[in-house]
C-alpha cells in the first residue's frame, strides 16, 4: 500500500513538472495557442541589414508586434518585411516605418512613427514610407577613403 501512495505521488509530481515545462516553452517560444492576436502588415525597404524574424516593432518605444519575415521581393530586388501587429493597434496609412538599432550595436528593430491622415491601414497592407538601416560601414569606408562620387 505504501509503495503505490508513493508511486502516485511521484507520478503527479512528473505529471506537473512537464506541464511546467510545457508552460514555459509555450511563453518563451512567444507561441499563440488559442487563436492569434495579431494581424499582418508588410513594409519594403531598400535595406534590411540585420533584422530577422522574432524582431521587436515599437512605437514610440513599446513593443506592439513582431517582425515574422523578411525575404526578396524579386522583381524590384528591395526587402519586404512581414509584420505581425496587435489587434488593438491601428495606423494611419501614411505611417512610417524604420529600421533601427537599440544601443550602439545592438539587435535590430522596427520603429513605426505614427501618421496623421486618419485613414487606417487595413490588415494585410503595406506601409509605404519607410527608412531603411543606417549603415555604419559605409559611413566609416566614406570618411577613411574619402567619397569617390563627388570627385
């Protein structure tokens, strides 16, 4: 009798420890079971240097959304970024869309600055104005070599 009262107790101990890890690789994993809370917008770019799927979206610095891809467009060989938003969330249709880097060299992000036109951007849209990445490279070979344009 006691042998299967402590086996019981080890199994229910078992049984929770995996469902505490199955909680926290859903929470970690940033994972949405029960439906989703977002909507997809997309944004084109003539530089996408450095972002990758999982990349925060901010506006006016707290995080509303995610980066979920960014490949070739391939006709117009630019960047088109998929964005995963809250739902609560809305932009204007001439909002603008930023790469930027949180610290000095740190990860990078997209910054959307809200627009004032009033017309909302419907799911499944695309932002049109956007900035591409500031590449710290190419300003340091430009000031080290001097720019060869205007010569």
């Amino acid at each position: 009798m006691k042998k299967s009262s402590l086996e019981m107790a080890v199994g229910v101990f078992v049984i929770i420890g995996l469902l505490c890890v199955g909680y926290l690789t859903i929470k970690l994993g940033q994972m949405e079971l029960l439906g989703d809370n977002y909507y997809t917008l997309y944004a084109k770019f003539n530089s996408a240097t450095g972002l990758k799927p999982g990349s925060n979206v901010e506006i006016a610095g707290v995080r509303v959304g995610q980066v979920e891809d960014v490949i070739l467009e391939p006709v117009m060989k630019i960047a088109k970024v998929t964005l995963k938003i809250e739902k609560g969330i809305e932009l204007d249709d001439d909002s603008i869309a930023s790469v930027k880097t949180s610290g000095l060299i740190g990860d990078k992000f997209i910054l959307i600055t809200s627009g004032g036109s009033g017309d909302i951007l419907e799911p499944g849209g695309t932002i049109t104005e956007t900035e591409s990445a500031l590449d710290i490279e190419d300003l340091v070979s430009k000031y080290v070599f001097g720019d060869k344009k205007n010569k």
